[in-house]
C-alpha cells in the first residue's frame, strides 16, 4: 500500500449528517432514538480519525479512498459497535451445563404458564391491591396466600422478595433484643452474603450457638433457653452434608421443647420442595407440607429453587406471627413486585393438579427425565449437529453426571448423557469460549478436555440454537 496519504483518507471522511441519512442508521434511529446514534457515529469517526493518525499505512480494509467506501466503511463499524453494546444486559442463554437450578443462569427457568401470565395481567392494570368485590382496597398478599395455605396446610403465608428477606423478617420481627438459638451445624453459608449468624446480628437479634459442628443433642438446646430466648431456629443444611458421627435434633423434636417452654419455633427450609422428589426417583427431602405438619410456628423457603418459580422467598405458618410481620415496616421494603405474584400464583396453582405437576414445571421434568429419555435427547441433538455440519466437527454420546445445583440437595448426582463435542485444530477451551461469546450464548463444562453439552437442562427448541451457535464458531 504505496502511496497512502493520510490527508486525502481524511479528507474522505464524511459529516455526520451523511451517515445519519444512510436507510440502515436511519432504522438504528427508529430503534434508539436519534441522540444515542448520534453519539456513537461521533465516537466511531473520532476512533478512525485516531486510528488513521497512528498507521503508517492502512491494512488493505481500511483502506479506502473514496468519501463512498469510507462512509460504508464507517455505517459497518457502528453497526458493529452498537450490536455489541446492545449485547450487554439481561439476555437469554442456553444451559447446557446439565445443572438444573444454576445458580449464575438465573436458578429456575419459568413454567410456560407463569410466561403467559406474566404477559396477560402485567401488560395492563390489574387487581394487585384492589378487592373487586367490595371496591375497597386489597391486599397484594391475598393473591398467593390461599394457594399456599391450600398446599402447605398452614394456616398463613407472605411473600417477599427472596428467603434471605423472608428469615431476616422473621427474626427482626419476632427475636429484635432477644435470643435466636442454632445449632453450630447449621451455620450456613449460602453463595454470595448470606451467613446466618450475619443475618441473625443484622436483624437486631443474639445468636446463641449450642452443640458441635456434628452434633447436637435436645439437651443442648434446653440448657441453653433462657428468659430472654425467643426462637428456636432451625436451618436446613441445603448446600452441604455432615456426615459420619453426626447427630440433629429433628424439627418435631425442637417444636416438642418449644411447646414446653413457650418458645417460637421457626425452620429455614432453604429450597422448600411442595413436591416430594422421591416419587421421581430421588432421595427425598423435607417438603414444606412434611415441616407444617410437625406444628413448627413458620417455615421459609425460596421460590426459585426446588419450587421452581420466580425469585421470591415464602413465609408459611402461623397466622398470628404472620400477622405482625405483615405489619413490620421492614416488609414493605423486600415486598414483591407484581410480576413476581402473577406468575407465583401461576406457578403455585399448576402444584394444584398432582399429575400434571412434573410434566408443567421446568425443573421437575428436567429433574424426571428418565435415562432412555436422556438418550434419545442426546441423539436427537448429535444427529442434528451432524446433518447441519456435515464432518466439520465430530460428535459423541456420553455418560454424564448432572446435578440439582442452587444450593438444594447436595451430594445428590444425576445420572445424565451428554453430547461431546470436537472440532479439529480446536482446543475444549477454545470451543468453550466460542460457544460463550455466540449470538444466543451456550454454557457448557469442560471433562477430561472435552466440551459437553448435557441435555438434561436442554429443551428441544434450543437445538437448533446450539447447532448456530457451533456453525459460529467453525467459521
Ligand atoms: C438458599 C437459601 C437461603 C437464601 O434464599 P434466597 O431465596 O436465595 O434468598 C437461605 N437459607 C437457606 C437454608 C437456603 O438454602
């Protein structure tokens, strides 16, 4: 590229108003407003304005010497740029790490009919707290609480934004000033801020710890009760096991000693399962029913865990305590928004119809899927892979071990098969990071230096997401 003058490519710059006039920024207009284009066809001309001051010579693209080949060159670059900033923010991306509840990919995917739901009522007004028969205004809390009471056999219930809020409410409420007695095995820590001695303190709440990391025995928790004792909490260990020499009070023991001494007694169910996940093969966990059942004064529970509905944590149980939180200022501040009770409500009215249930709710059909299932999955998908990219990459159908995740039985393992995937030349890590950074992103794992996608969190409308996503990636 003999010759280059810098002077005449800059002279070949456009003005603004020339590329703002082109039909294809025009649409970018249309789409985000005039200002914001403006602004970034400034920025994408000062970059090659400063780009063109650097070089020596231009490499051959960049090399234009005509006002007409420099502004398309430019419309290019900022569609470009404005595609990847728009690329930023909340969006959808494939699972194929064979996880069900992942933590970092939003917990659980939404039932059809919450979507729907979601869709219908929020889009306009609705009745959120307005009671149509009286005309008066209603509470926003009505809407989930027979639902819960129906399912769960307590007597009442609140949502609220998360289960960090529901037992932080709890013992702000019902223990500020006053003791809040765990066992030192409970002593959770869930990902991220959530430590429950922190939660204890930050509540305004003493926690006495009584017996060891492996065992805890009723006595310890009678010794320690005094005067000025008002809970007895006990926290479901939902992202790890003790095992070996290790000994618990059950829940119907604690609420016999509460009973006795007059003290509230509260379970932190973490996942909080209304399903019993030994009908689908699995080992089973407490459900909230089983936790009511024992008489406790309340339980929480997440919504977005084994439940499988929106981020939202569940206060369930007695109606007189329910009663004062309700009339903690603090509630106000972690109630949900409506879309959170609209597809609650949608989710927890699919839990109505027992036979339904597994096959309506995402993450209890993933969590059913049988292994002959997982098979024809897994060769569905390889098949489709191969015909879309006919010996440009190689399949292979694999065991594979899948898990719950998001904190909610652990140890439990998945029998699951997944598809590897191999391409010529091409590292696992660099077909990892490819799949990534597509359009519509695919989240794999890497074993033994093979990439796997697990059809265990796949549904079949994002294979051929997955198959673009790989065609990407081979170019
Ligand atoms: C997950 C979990 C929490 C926190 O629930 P979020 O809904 O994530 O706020 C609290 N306690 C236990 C035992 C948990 O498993």
């Amino acid at each position: 590229m003999e010759g280059f003058d810098k002077q005449n490519v800059l002279k070949a710059i456009p003005p603004v108003n020339e590329i703002l006039d082109s039909p294809e920024v025009i649409t970018l207009i249309e789409r985000l407003g005039r200002a914001y284009v403006i602004e970034n066809v400034k920025l994408i001309i000062d970059e090659y304005r400063k780009n063109i001051g650097k070089s020596k010579q231009l490499d051959a693209e960049q090399h234009h010497g005509t006002r007409p080949e420099v502004t398309e060159y430019l419309i290019k670059s900022l569609k470009d740029w404005i595609e990847q900033q728009q690329k930023s923010g909340l969006k959808k991306i494939i699972n194929a790490t064979g996880i069900v509840l992942h933590t970092n990919l939003g917990r659980a995917p939404l039932p059809e009919q919450a979507v729907k739901s979601i869709y219908e009522v929020s889009q306009g007004y609705s009745n959120l707290e307005f009671d149509t028969e009286t005309g008066g205004r209603g509470s926003r809390h009505s809407h989930i609480e027979p639902l819960i009471t129906r399912l769960t056999g307590a007597e009442s219930a609140i949502i609220v934004n998360n289960n960090a809020a529901a037992v932080f409410l709890c013992l702000n409420t019902l223990a500020s000033n006053r003791e809040v007695i765990v066992s030192r095995g409970q002593q959770v820590e869930i990902g991220g801020s959530f430590r429950i001695p922190d939660i204890i303190s930050r509540s305004g709440a003493k926690m006495t710890e009584v017996g060891t990391t492996n065992k805890t025995h009723r006595s310890d928790y009678s010794n320690a009760i005094t005067s000025d004792t008002a809970i007895l909490l006990k926290v479901h260990t939902s992202n790890y096991k003790v095992t070996g020499f290790t000994e618990e009070v059950s829940l119907q023991e604690m609420v016999e000693l509460g009973r006795e001494k007059s003290i509230t007694v509260i379970e932190d169910l973490g996942s909080g399962s209304l399903y019993d996940l030994s009908l689908l093969g699995l080992p089973h966990e407490p459900t909230v029913q089983d936790s009511i059942k024992t008489g406790v004064d309340l339980v929480t529970f997440s919504g977005d865990k084994l439940l499988g509905g929106p981020q939202a944590g569940i206060i369930a149980g007695r109606r007189d305590l329910i009663e004062r939180i309700k009339k903690n200022p603090l509630t106000r501040m972690v109630r949900c928004d409506k879309t959170t009770i609209i597809a609650m409500t949608a989710v927890l009215t699919l839990y109505l119809n027992p036979e339904k249930v597994v096959e309506k709710i995402p993450i209890l059909k993933m969590m059913a899927l049988k292994e002959h299932e997982l098979t024809d999955n897994a060769v569905e998908l390889g098949d489709i892979i191969n015909s879309a990219l006919e010996g440009k990459c190689k399949i292979e159908i694999v065991d594979d071990l899948d898990e719950i995740g998001g904190g909610s039985l652990p140890g439990v393992i998945l029998d699951g098969k997944a598809v590897v995937l191999t391409v010529e030349n091409m590292s696992a890590n660099e077909i990892q990071v490819g799949l990534r950074k597509a359009k519509v992103p695919v989240i794999t794992r890497i074993n033994k230096d093979r990439v796997l996608l697990n059809v265990r969190t796949l549904e079949k409308v994002d294979y051929p997401i997955v198959v673009k996503a790989i065609a990407d990636i081979l170019e």
